[in-house]
C-alpha cells in the first residue's frame, strides 16, 4: 500500500492559466496547496496565441483582476504591444487586447507561485482521484450516493490526502496532435500528454466528451516579407489590464504586428488536399470550435469569400518566431508550407513549429454546480478547457472562481456565485453549466444581456467589493476603488446641478463646436450628452472644476451620456434577479409538478437547476413550463408555512 507523502488542503491538477489562478486564490486564503504539472516548465504557458484579451475576453480579465486574480497583472508586465479594440464603437464593446511576451509570461507567472506562501509545485501526473461515500459519514444519510473527495494518487504511487480537488487539465488529458497523416500522443507544443485520469473520473460516474481545438504555424521572421503586408501598431496611450497597475507603469516602446491575406492560389491548393486533412478524412473524433476554424474549415464553409485575414504576431523579444493567426490547421507539412508559402509576404517563409490540431478529453460540465464543484462529488471542482471551454481567458476566469469556492467550502464560508448580472464571468459559468455545448465555448460580448452594465471599464467597481470579501483584494486595493466610486457619484451630480445659462460666451462656445444653441438653461450633465461634446471641452464652461484622473473622468461621462439605456438594463436586471432568487430545493421530486411537459420534466431532473432563472435558460424547457413551477412552487411555500 502506498504511504501517504503528505496532507495538504486542497490539490490543483494543472498548472495552466485556470490552475494557476486557482492555486493562487486557495493560497492567498491560507490553505495549504500543492499543484501538480506534468512538466514545470509548462506553468502558464500558452501553446496557442501569444496575447491576452480581445473582444468580451478583455472583460473576463478585468473582471478577474477586479476579484483579486493575477492574469491581468503578468500580462501588464510582459506584453510587447497593447491595443484598445472597438474604439469606433460603444463602451459596451471597447476591449482590451495585449501581444505577450510568451516565454517572459510563463517565467513571471511561475516566479509568482513560487514566492507564494503556502502553495508548493509539484511535477507529478495524477493518475487517481480518491474519494468516499458521503453518506458513511457520520450525520450523512440525506447524501446518499454522493462522494467525497479525500485525495489524489499521483504515478509514482504517492498519495496526497487533501479536502479539496481542482481539476484544471486543459488539453492535455488523453491528447494527441494531429498534422496530416502524423498523429503523435502529445499534450501542446509536443508537451508530454495525461494519460491515465480519464479511466479513474469514468468509474466515478462522471461523464465526458472529445473535443478538438488547432493552432497555426510559428514562422522564422527573418524569411517573411513585412512590405508586402499592412503594418499593425499599438496604441499610443497604453491602458493597463489591472486596476493596480500605474498607467505611466505600463508606457513603453511596443513592437508591431502584421496583416496579410490568403488569395485563390491559397485557398486551390486547399481544397486540392483536403483528402489529406484529418478534419475531412474522419480521423479526428472531437468537435472544433466553430468560432476559431481552421484554415480549411473556413475555405469550405465560406466558399464565397476571396480572401481571410492572416496576422502575423510576434511571440517574443527573445525569438523569430511569428505566430500565424487565422490559419489554424492540420494539414500534412508539406501542404502547410506550399498553402503559407501563396500568401503575400510569406513566399519564402520557413516554419519553425507546424500548424497542428490537438483532441483531448473534457468533461460534460452540466455536472457543476454554479460554484464550479460537482454535484455528486463534495470537493470536487472544475475549471478550464477541461469544462469544455476554448481560451486562456475562460480558463483563468474558471479556475479563480472554483479555487476560491474550494477554498471557502474548507474554510466554512459561503460561496462565491456570479450571476449574468454582475459580470461576463456569470455569464461565462452559467453557460457552461446549462447549456448543451457541443464544441469548445468561447466567450463572446453578445451572450451577455446586461453587456451596458458589464462593461470592462467598470469591473473594479462591479467587482471590487466581492474580492474584498472574499479576502483576495487588499484594504489598499478595496480603499482606492471606494474613493473611485465617491468621486464619480460627486462629480455626476455636481454636472447635474451646474448650469450652463443662455448666454453669449455659451452660445459662441457651442457654435464652435457644432451644437445647437440653448433656447433656455441647461445643466452640464445635460451639455455632456450631447454626441459633439464631451467632459473635456467643456472645461471651458466649468473653470472651477476639480481635477480628477482619467477613469474617473471616463465614468462620469459614460454614465452620463448613456444614462437612459443603463436605467433600462437595471430595470431589467431587477426583473431578471426575481427569478434567480425563487430557488428550487434539491430534494424536489419533478414528477410531483402537474401539467409539466414530459420533456421539460426530463431536463429538469437530469439538470437539476437551483433557481427558477437557471430552469428558464435550460433548452427544453418551454416559458410554459417555467410558469407552471412557479405556480406550483408558490403552493409548495404556503402549504409549508401553514404545516409548520
């Protein structure tokens, strides 16, 4: 029998960007973690593309970082070039998105685990989740059939006992790469693969799925022709990821990016293989995500278009290496280098790394609760690609929410749970959790119904507070974000109250700027929503003002000008969390609700959801059917009050 090697609260299985936050998060709360990588030189990486951020991905990181989470802060450390997305467009929508330095990221991210107290780094590949039954516990018998975790044993044979188990596996579990007929049984980046935990979470009842996901090749850049191609920079004023970054912090030289196209002389030498490519020969098993295809995936479903974007990014200070995004693919070498090699600039490319596509096992992730643990395993959580979601952003939102909802289960504390009210991190989770995803979810602005109010720009004070709480934000961190919020309250209703009269030097000011005349007064805050002007421009107005630094400014003006439309989405809100605060006890027996649809009935036991708001999201279940729990959850309370 193997010696148990140590005790530890809680063990993280994977040490990728929903690993790392997850480690991070139960450390920073005092318990002790170990979390285990099969190889150690893999902590952060990213095997995909060099950056961080983009549209609705840069909100989940503000978020993470307003809830104490680390990401946003490595990648203020390590980008090489920074870009604000969407400009032309709402706030809603404005995202931010860093190159980074790739190699540098890995290094920074493992120097913060290693100086964290109480978190250990272990290279070891678990191959066994242990666990017992809950209800052999003394006091257990309402929990019968449901597990507990006690620890895991790793290849060597050692056991860990532990109160609580992450499971953050991303790709690697069960992988193997794929590049034409060459199938290798690989984790990313020829990374060595997991192969035994699958079998072990199988036997455990749990149930799992096949996904695919692909990346492009990495170029020599010396061989690439940049005049043949439009120079990308970055911007000129850098705005950090985190809100405990200095903005001076963060001003320095950036390096460029670059955008080619593919043409018909690319996409024939395409369809002229696709015999070969493994996507289209039936060898790949999981399903790929369908807003990331392939190269070939798009020259086939998109037949009708003559060309696809093709950026070429650096992936470092340190290397040539330029990550070619836009073609992902799995076609055989030889086909890769005759496809790059027909578009502008990469006539005489070489590749460094082939373009490659990885399947790997996941899970079915409506197995979680909205905590992230698994309902028939206590102290069992989940994050990441294993839950069956693409990007490092997701993974790294995953895995802080399940390591601090593990951590506060130990400590006897009440869970974390964001709804799709409070943050694009609700909504990620509550999606996951609900809905049928048959390929790798991705995060995207337009899931989000309250997108005005889960802007990025406000996700310290959205958020701020929860962290503090929870214990992962500092006083100093929860202090300045407290005095943020006052000063924007003051100056909006300070705008409010000053009034601009129709006088000659107001109305040649509005002259200038091309705005209509006042026929009568009007206040600050009223000048402010005109579209022609804004906070600034009317200094010349408003001598007196306080100054007030720039995120301050920023939401001063948004709430300002988009004042109607955000009273609406909190009205709408309101209606919105009524239903989420009807909650449905497990216990309830669905075959006792009359008139349910039997496909409704069906869903709903298989799901289980815990409030009448999540029953609602549950494809199969019909608005119908959601008035008929009501009725009957409405009679259920009164002839409950009226026994007791």
């Amino acid at each position: 029998m193997a010696q148990v090697m140590e005790r530890v609260d809680v063990c993280v299985v994977g040490a990728g960007h929903a690993g790392c936050e997850a480690a991070l998060a139960c450390a920073r709360l005092g318990l002790e973690t170990v979390i285990f990588t099969v190889s150690a030189d893999s902590i952060a990486l990213m095997p995909c593309n060099p950056n961080i951020g983009g549209s609705s991905k840069g909100h989940l990181v503000r978020e993470l970082d307003a809830l104490g989470g680390e990401m946003g802060k490595n990648i203020d450390k390590t980008f090489i070039q920074s870009k604000m997305l969407n400009r032309s467009k709402g706030p809603a929508v404005h995202s931010l998105r860093a190159q980074a330095d790739k190699a540098e990221y890995t290094r920074q991210m493992r120097r913060v685990l290693e100086n964290q107290e109480h978190l250990t780094i272990k290279q070891a590949e678990v191959c066994e989740l242990l666990t017992e039954d809950v209800s052999s516990a003394v006091g257990a018998s309402e929990d019968e059939g449901k597990k507990r975790i006690t620890g895991v044993r790793i290849f060597s044979g050692m056991i860990y006992e532990c109160r609580a188990v992450i499971l953050c596996t991303g790709t690697y579990l069960n992988a193997r790469c794929l590049c034409g007929e060459a199938i290798t049984h690989t984790g990313p980046n020829g990374l060595q693969p997991a192969v035994y935990l699958t079998e072990n979470l199988e036997k455990l009842g749990i149930r799992m799925k096949r996904f695919k996901t692909g990346t492009p090749a990495r170029m020599d850049g010396r061989t690439i022709d940049y005049s043949k191609m439009e120079e990308q920079p970055g911007d000129e004023r850098i705005v950090p990821f985190s809100f405990s970054t200095d903005p001076e912090s963060v001003q320095k030289p950036q390096v460029s990016c670059w955008l080619t196209y593919t043409n018909e002389k690319t996409h024939e030498i395409i369809r002229a293989n696709l015999d070969r490519s493994p996507i289209y020969a039936g060898i790949i098993e999981g399903t790929g995500p369908r807003y990331c295809p392939s190269i070939e995936d798009k020259v086939v479903k998109f037949a009708e278009k003559p060309r696809h974007q093709v950026f070429l990014e650096p992936e470092g200070l340190s290397t040539n290496e330029m990550y070619v995004g836009g073609m992902s693919s799995s076609l055989p070498e030889d086909v890769q280098l005759a496809m790059y090699r027909s578009v502008p600039g990469l006539e005489h490319c070489k590749i460094v790394r082939n373009a490659y596509a990885i399947e790997y096992d996941c899970i079915d992730a409506r197995q979680l609760y909205p905590t992230l643990e698994f309902r028939k395993i206590s102290g069992l959580f989940s994050a990441g690609q294993f839950n069956g979601s693409s990007g490092y952003e997701e993974a790294a939102a995953q895995g802080l929410i399940a390591g601090l909802n593990a951590a506060l289960g130990i400590l006897g504390r009440e869970p974390v749970i964001l709804d799709r009210s409070q943050a694009y991190i609700g909504v990620l989770i509550d999606d996951l959790i609900t809905k049928d995803n048959r390929e790798p979810y991705r995060m995207m602005t337009s899931r989000a119904e309250y997108r005005l109010l889960l802007r990025q720009d406000n996700a310290d004070l959205r958020l701020r507070g929860i962290g503090y709480q929870a214990g992962l934000v500092s006083e100093r961190d929860y202090q300045d974000t407290c005095r943020k919020k006052e000063r924007i309250e003051r100056e909006t209703a300070r705008l409010k109250s000053v009034m601009a009269g129709a006088s000659a030097p107001v109305q040649r000011f509005l002259s200038e700027h091309g705005s209509s005349p006042l026929k009568t007064a009007a206040s600050l805050a009223e000048l402010i929503c005109r579209p022609e002007l804004n906070y600034g421009l009317l200094s010349e107005l408003d001598p007196g003002r306080e100054k007030l630094p720039a995120d301050v400014i920023e939401q001063v003006e948004i709430e300002l000008k988009y004042e109607g439309y955000i009273g609406r989405q909190r009205k709408q809100v309101e209606q919105f969390r009524k239903m989420e605060e009807k909650k449905i006890p497990d216990w309830l027996d669905y075959d006792e609700v009359p008139s349910l649809r039997l496909e409704a009935r069906q869903k709903l036991k298989e799901f289980r959801p815990v409030s009448v708001g999540q029953a609602s999201r549950i494809s199969g279940v019909s608005p119908a059917d959601i008035s008929v729990l009501l009725v009957f959850l409405e009679h259920y309370g009164k002839r409950r009050s009226i026994e007791n």
